[in-house]
C-alpha cells in the first residue's frame, strides 16, 4: 500500500492539519502532522450535502506519511512543541521566562547531567543558558505561531547540545 490517506473531517480541524506558520490556524496539531506527513486539503464538503445537515462544514484532506520519516527524538519534539505552543501569539523569550517552564528545563538539567556524568557548572543559569540560545538562533523576539518545523528543529537541536531536554 502506498501510505496514502483520504481523511474526512470538520473544516476547522482539517485545516488546523495544513495550516502554515503564520496562518491563524496554525498550531502544535500543524506543527505534529506536517513533521510526520504531508497534508493537502482536497475538497470542501457543504453541510447541505448531507439529511439532516450538519451545523459545520466539512474538508477532505490527503495525508501522506514521510518516507522517511524524520530521524528525531518525537519524545522531546513533543515536549519543546507543548511548551512553546502553549501561549503561541507569545514570544519564545517571554514563553520561557515561565517559572514552571524554568523550573521544568533545570530539573530535565541536572536529571541528564547526572545521568551522563556531566559536571553541573556551580554558576549555572537556565535563564542565561536559554537567552543564549535564543540570541545564537535569533529567535528572542519569535513568536511559535510564525515557526516553521525547521526552525523549531533547530531550536530543539541547540537546547538538546546544550543538555538541556524537554523529556526527563
């Protein structure tokens, strides 16, 4: 079989499916299906095609999964895109400074350094740590709702260098 799905949904959710950065729509769930596959919407479905007639309208998408799929860690992909699409119209600098995201990122720290025989720098500073990062990719002032998967890969990449994880 080639992969390839067909899939019928309300209009909103299927275009949450294909949304791209910057659309209104777009959010974690873009974000997770278009890392995986790629999304085409088809056709729309009017409400008036159906008795008794629905209150929405509907979409068909086309779905087809990655050949290959992508060689990546879903299980901190999935903790970095929680985190910065939580508050997606905030800027990643803002989104950040949370105390439960700091706290989070400084526990998952010194959990993967103490598993991996990393010596914890005695003036080590997430908060720092993060600014860095954010200066080095230039996204302090981006905001999730305008990131491509490449870039929220970089991200993910240059935290994950840095020891800093998203899943403990």
């Amino acid at each position: 079989s080639s992969g390839i799905n067909a899939e019928y949904g309300q209009k909103e959710f299927a275009e949450r499916l294909y949304a791209k950065p910057g659309d209104k729509l777009y959010c974690r769930l873009s974000a997770n299906t278009q890392l995986m596959a790629r999304v085409a919407h088809v056709l729309k479905v009017g409400k008036n095609n159906f008795k008794p007639p629905p209150k929405v309208d509907s979409s068909v998408v086309r779905i087809e999964p990655m050949n290959p799929m992508p060689n990546i860690n879903f299980v901190e992909w999935d903790g970095l895109t929680r985190i910065v699409f939580t508050r997606k119209n905030k800027t990643l600098a803002a989104i950040f400074k949370s105390k439960s995201v700091l706290e989070l990122l400084t526990k998952n720290y010194q959990i993967y350094c103490s598993l991996n025989e990393v010596m914890v720098p005695e003036d080590f500073d997430i908060k720092k740590k993060i600014e860095e990062i954010f200066t080095e990719c230039n996204f302090n002032d981006t905001r999730a709702r305008t990131m491509t998967n490449d870039e929220l890969l970089k991200l993910l990449e240059r935290f994950n260098a840095n020891n800093i994880h998203f899943s403990s």
